[in-house]
C-alpha cells in the first residue's frame, strides 16, 4: 500500500529543517542516508502533522526549533549507536510535535528500551509544562555478543536525560500483563504509542485495550507499520473506529513508516472490536 500523501497544505519545501544544528551535523557525519533522508522525508511527516492537526508550518517550525534546542534531542542525537533498534531523528521529531500540538495530560507508550521514544515525548510533555508518561515494557533482551555489549545490564530509559524523568512512570511488565488494569486507571488518555513487541496478536491486543480509553481527538501512533501484520493490526483497528490512518515515513529504506491516526469521537468498548 503506497504512502498517503497529505494532498493540500503545507508544501513540502516549507517544512523547516534546522540540518545546521550541530546535533544533526554530527548525526548526519554518522549515518549520511540517515542525515539525507530527513531532509527528503520530513515534508511528508509536517504534511500529516498539518493535516491531522490543523498546524501550519510556523507552527511547526517553532517546534523545531524547541526540540533541535533541547536536552531531549542532544541525548536522541548522542544514542544512535542504538538507531536500529529505536526511533530515529525523525520519528523523534514526529512524536514530540503530536504531543506538542496535542497537549496531552496522559500519554501512554508501550516498549521503552533505550528509551529514544520516550525521551522525545518528556520533552514535549516538559515543554508543554503538563502531562505524564507511562510507558510498559519488558526488559531489554540481547541475543548476540555484540547486542550484549552495547545492552548488557543496563536499565531501560538509560539514554533519557534525569530532568526529564520527573512526569516518567515506568511499569515494568508485557502489554498484556500490565495494559489491562494501568488503562483502567487512567482512562482518559490522550495518546497512545507502540512499540513493544510487533506480532499480529499483540499489536491488536494492544490497539483493542487503549482505543476504547483514548479521549475524543486522542492520537494512536503505531511505530513499523511498514511489518505487513503490524499494519494490519492497525488498519483493523483504525477501522474499527472509522477514523483514518496516516503512514508517515522515518529514516531508513522504504517503506519504514510510523502509522498515525486520531479518534474522531468518543470510543467505547462496545463499538471497538479488533476484527479477526
Ligand atoms: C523496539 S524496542 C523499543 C524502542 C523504543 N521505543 C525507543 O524508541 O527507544 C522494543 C522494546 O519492547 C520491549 N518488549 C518486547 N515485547 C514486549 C511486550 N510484550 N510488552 C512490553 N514490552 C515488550 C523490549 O524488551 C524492548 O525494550
């Protein structure tokens, strides 16, 4: 399935790119398709952002610019030895301008690992000076030699920057251990992200548990929705809300893309089902 593109505003020359920061030089130094492919790829990703919520450029601009000027963005910049198994510069950037733009009180993540995703969304939740972040996830797990180097003991969120863990609660656990009975807790939440384990079942276990909590307007962002199950998962569950989904490219080659759609009304269990 190709890229939807957002038709109308903004054209894509204007998204704002800071790509003189020296964060991004250096990243762009490392990982130079990487550095490309943000220039090329990011009018797509402020297209969706416009489009989902009624943004303008300068609006995103001036985000930019708060997030390229962060501790948050420095600490993503400095992990990308880790850039395959987390979200990258772009996605960063995707998440924190939706919970920017979105102002959640509540946003709930599920796999944290070095903790990229969720040092993006503290960012803008530090930002926005309200909200708080509860993020699932089991442990990190290496399986090479090489994976036991670079992960070895270390704690999960181990990149995220101490001032920003104040609004951070981490529940330790799988989705669906834990999921169940946190989102009975704190239902409303305004946005949910995944990016724990990304089999059929468990990504529309995942879908089935926080749609039905999600506030009217919330944000559901589903992170390799270029994984054929992944995407199924999430279109099923778009559907099953009638809401329409987003794709919206990240760094490396094509398809990678993170799925993005926004609850149009008030969902509730009785009208959710994850379709079989
Ligand atoms: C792709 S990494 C997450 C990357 C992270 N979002 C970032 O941007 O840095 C996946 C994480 O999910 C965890 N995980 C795997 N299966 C899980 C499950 N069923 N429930 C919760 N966490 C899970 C893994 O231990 C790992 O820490």
């Amino acid at each position: 399935m190709p890229i939807e593109h957002a038709n109308s505003i903004p054209d894509q020359n204007t998204f704002p790119l800071k790509i003189w920061a020296p964060e991004f030089v250096s990243f762009s130094l490392r990982h130079p398709l990487g550095g490309w492919r943000y220039i090329t790829r990011s009018g797509v990703v402020a297209a969706v952002l416009c489009e989902l919520f009624k943004a303008t450029p300068k609006d995103l601009k001036k985000l930019e610019d708060e997030f390229i000027g962060s501790v948050g963005y420095a600490a993503i910049m400095q992990s990308m030895s880790d850039l395959l198994r987390s979200v990258d510069p772009l996605g960063s950037m995707a998440l924190y301008m939706v919970c920017r733009l979105s102002k959640p009180a509540v946003v709930v993540e599920t796999g944290v690992a070095s903790g990229v995703s969720s040092t993006a969304i503290l960012q803008a939740l530090k930002d926005n000076d309200s909200g708080e972040l509860h993020s699932v996830s089991l442990p990190e797990q290496a399986s090479t030699s090489v994976d036991k180097d670079a992960v070895g003991e270390r704690e999960l969120g181990w990149i995220i920057p101490t001032q920003l863990k104040e609004k951070w609660r981490l529940h330790r656990g799988s989705s669906l251990e834990v999921l169940p009975s946190l989102l009975d807790e704190l239902r409303p939440i305004d946005v949910f992200f995944h990016d724990s384990d990304h089999s059929f079942e468990n990504v529309a276990f995942e879908l089935k548990e926080a749609i039905p909590s999600l506030r009217s307007g919330g944000a559901i962002i589903v992170d390799d929705v270029n994984f054929p199950y992944v995407r199924r998962a999430f279109s099923n569950a778009c559907n099953g809300i009638q809401v329409k989904p987003w794709y919206i490219p990240r760094l490396f080659p094509p398809p990678e893309e993170m799925g993005l759609a926004r609850s149009i009304r008030v969902v509730s269990k009785d009208i959710f089902e994850v379709p079989s």
